[in-house]
C-alpha cells in the first residue's frame, strides 16, 4: 500500500505549522483541502497522528515518529530538486513580488526582464512588516525587504547596508553643510514617516541617543509625501540612501550621528522550500549582479 505523498506533505506542513490555516497558507492550498488530506492519511493508516484539533495542535507518538521520518523524506526531496534544479531554466510564467523599497524593486524588474523578457511580473508595495506577511501568507512569490525578523521558513539573501541622509530644502541654511549633524534638529521641524516605518524607527532611536527632541513634528506618512513637505519649506527629514532620488527642489547631505551608526540592511526572501527553484536562481543571480551598483 503505497503512502500518498500529497498527504504526507499535509501533515509535515500542520505538524511544522502548529495549526491547519497557518499550513495552508504555506503550502498556498486551502483549509479544508488540507484538513481531509490529513483525514484521509490518519483514516488510511487507522492512526491519530495529533492529540486533538484545537490550536496549537499536539502530536501524539505516532505523529512524532513520522514527523521525524517526513523530515528526512523532504530534505532529500530538497536535495533531488537541487540537483535536478541546476540545469531548469526560466522559461516564462508570473512573478509576484513584494517589496518596501521601490528603487530596489525597480532595478530588479529591469534586470530580471532584461534576462528573462518571457517573465510576468507584479510588484506590491508596502513597509517591511505588509512584505513578509504577503510573503508568509503566500500572497507573493519573494519579498525585498529591510531588516527582516529572522524566521526559519524563510530563506535570505543580503542585497544592500544603507545609512541615514537628511532630505532639506536647496534654500535651507543647513544645506550648506556637508555633514548635518544630528544635534542641528533640535532647532528644525521633522517630517516623519508612518508609526510603522523602519526609517522612521531608526531616525527615532538616532535621537534618542543623542539626546534630542526636533522643536516640531509633523507626520506625513509616506516618503513621496514627505519629499514634497520639504519642497515647500514644511521641514526636514531623514532618509535612507536609496530612498533619496534626484529632486532639484530638494538636497541630501550626510547625517552626522557621532560613534553611532545606523545600518538598514534589505534582503531578498523567499519561502526556504522554494529557494532552490528555478525563478528564485534567478533573482539570486539579480541580486548578485546588483550587489555591485545600489
């Protein structure tokens, strides 16, 4: 009696997940579907592989001695598909990528498109926390995103390490400066970003660990808006260094923050079951090549 491997691979998912709906969404299946997979392997068998269904689910021995043998059965499934892998090429289909940096974004589109003309590709926009959770639900294929929390589901390939620059008026008297030193926003008002934002959370701990408070803040939300904040003399503000494209309303010069630095390091990432496939060997050799020009 040959075992089903669509089952198997349901109940490694639930086992690993904890729950039925965390598994489907990463296998990218729905709840019910995976529910009956996992029947049917238990009804099969005459086995209960879980205690009970209430989260977070508990395996019973029997569910612990398999998940141990499907945890070998899919590390030499990962290894037969790294090698067979090597000679897949891309040979069209959609991408679906999400990211929270639009010149990261748009430098791999072009790249990507420039390789491989063939390939479908929607981007979605959001901060670093919407891109991993589009990833984890599977409502994307990769993510670019900027300081991920670290997740063993998932797989990372370093991309960029970018520091603060402040964005100011081409009027202000600051822009004189080549260095602004952080100290010079306590007498400025800063325009920040949503609650959410890694920029503005680094921008916020620069000053808490200098010791200043901006005479004012207003905040704007998105870097679009707040460019055109600065344009028309609302503030300053700070930005990371991809985030500074060419205005001639508006001048980036070096933030001065003492000993301290402040790193933004953005990843590509994908879900770490399908880091070896043929579409993310590609937006590997993508980043590598744009390793040397962001």
């Amino acid at each position: 009696m040959a075992v089903n491997h669509q089952h198997l691979r349901a109940f490694h998912a639930i086992a690993l997940e904890g729950g039925v709906s965390r598994a489907a969404r990463r296998l990218n299946v729905s709840q019910p579907t995976l529910s009956q997979q996992l029947k049917a392997l238990e009804a099969r068998y005459g086995v209960m592989l879980f205690e009970s269904r209430k989260v977070p689910l508990s395996l019973t021995p029997a569910g612990r001695d398999l998940l141990a043998l499907t945890h070998k059965l899919f590390a030499t499934a990962s290894d037969i598909d790294e090698i067979l892998g090597e000679t897949a090429e891309m040979t069209g289909g959609m991408l679906r990528l999400g990211s929270d940096n639009p010149y990261y974004v748009a430098k791999m589109v072009q790249l990507l498109r420039r390789d491989h003309p063939q390939t479908k590709v929607q981007v979605r926009m959001g901060n670093a926390r919407d891109v991993m959770r589009w990833l984890g639900e599977a409502h994307v294929d990769a993510a670019l995103a900027s300081d991920p929390p670290g997740d063993a589901n998932f797989s990372y390939e370093p991309l960029a390490s970018e520091t603060l620059a402040c964005a100011l008026p081409r009027d202000h008297a600051l822009a004189a400066l080549e260095n602004v030193p952080i100290t010079a926003f306590a007498d400025e008002t800063l325009l920040l970003r949503e609650s959410s934002s890694k920029t503005r959370a680094f921008t916020e701990r620069a000053l808490v660990d200098a010791g200043i408070e901006p005479r004012a803040t207003i905040e704007l939300q998105t870097r679009e808006t707040i460019r055109e904040g600065i344009a028309l003399g609302l503030g300053i503000s700070a930005f990371f260094e991809s985030e500074c494209p060419p205005d001639g309303r508006i001048v980036y010069r070096a933030l001065g923050t003492g000993e301290r630095s402040y790193q933004l390091r953005s990843y590509l990432v994908c879900q770490s079951d399908r880091r070896r496939s043929a579409l993310m060997r590609a937006l590997r050799s993508t980043v590598a090549e744009m390793q040397g020009t962001v």
